[in-house]
C-alpha cells in the first residue's frame, strides 16, 4: 500500500443566529459601560457580565475542520478559536462503506436507514462528499468537503468505495 499524506483546513461560516447574538452582546456591554461613565456604578456588573458571555461565545463561532488523510485513514478535528483542536473522528477505508458527493444518486440507498449524521463543513455552499462509516456499535453518515487530492487519494485505496464527483 502507498503511503499518503494530505491536509485541508476548512474554515466553518457562523450561523446567522450567533452573529446576531455576538451583535447583541456587544451593543448591551457598551450600554452598561456607557452608563458607568455618566455615574451609574451598578451598571459596571452588567459590563463584567456581558463582556464574559461574549468572550465565550466568541470562541464557540471561530470554527475550523481539519481533514488528514494518512495512508489509509481520514480524521477529522475541530479547531476551536484558533487555539484549541478537539479530535472528532478516525475513519478507516476498511471500515467506509462509500464515498460520494452529497448529491449523488448513489446515496439514495442509505436515504431511510438509520445512520448517525455529522456535519463537518463550512456550510457555505462548496460542493461536499458524504462518507457512509460503520463505527464501533453505530454507522455514521459524514458529510465533509474534500479537495481533489484526498479524493484521488482514497480512490487509489479502495476505488470500489470512492466516487468522483
């Protein structure tokens, strides 16, 4: 077998609903501190408060997925804020059932059974793959968006399993 290595990192695009929320922790904690300026010193809890829930949330809507694929194996971790990864999942291509773009015909097979879905991509409308993964007790459906490259690269592992788009 081959040996492969490939990477990408994919930046995930924050739903509407946080940016909202970002906006309206913002626009509170400059209120509360505007109205600590002019005297009101009981306002200034409400600056401590707001600003920690926004430093909070903040961190939860930097998103990042980095895909590596090594020699037969593609995992998947999460980068938070750009300083914390998080391990998300190790497939192995002995235990991928199919790889094909999200929109394919030959997904229709897998449409009613009952799988595990993960979505790992930046939700901004690039074309992604759907992995069918049969984990320890679950099978898994994993929606990710592969490049070229990692594509070729399974393809040449199992190309029974793998499909172009």
């Amino acid at each position: 077998m081959s040996e492969s290595y490939t990477e990408l990192l994919i930046k995930r695009k924050p739903a509407f609903a946080m940016i909202l929320i970002k906006s309206l922790l913002i626009g509170l904690t400059g209120a509360c501190f505007a109205l600590t300026l002019l005297g009101n010193p009981f306002t200034l809890l409400g600056v401590v408060i707001f600003g920690a829930i926004f430093y909070v949330v903040r961190g939860k809507t930097d998103l990042e997925y980095e895909y590596l694929y090594l020699s037969g194996e593609l995992s998947v971790d999460k980068i938070i804020n750009k300083q914390k990864r998080k391990p998300l999942i190790n497939m192995q291509m002995e235990k991928v059932e199919l790889v094909a773009p999200t929109d394919s015909e030959k997904l229709s097979q897998y449409k009613n059974k009952s799988l595990r879905k993960l979505d790992f991509s930046s939700h901004t409308g690039r074309p992604s793959y759907t992995v069918i993964y049969h984990g320890k007790e679950i099978q898994y459906q994993v929606v990710v968006e592969l490049n070229e490259e990692i594509v070729n690269a399974m393809y040449n592992v199992a190309p029974r399993k793998v499909f172009k788009a």
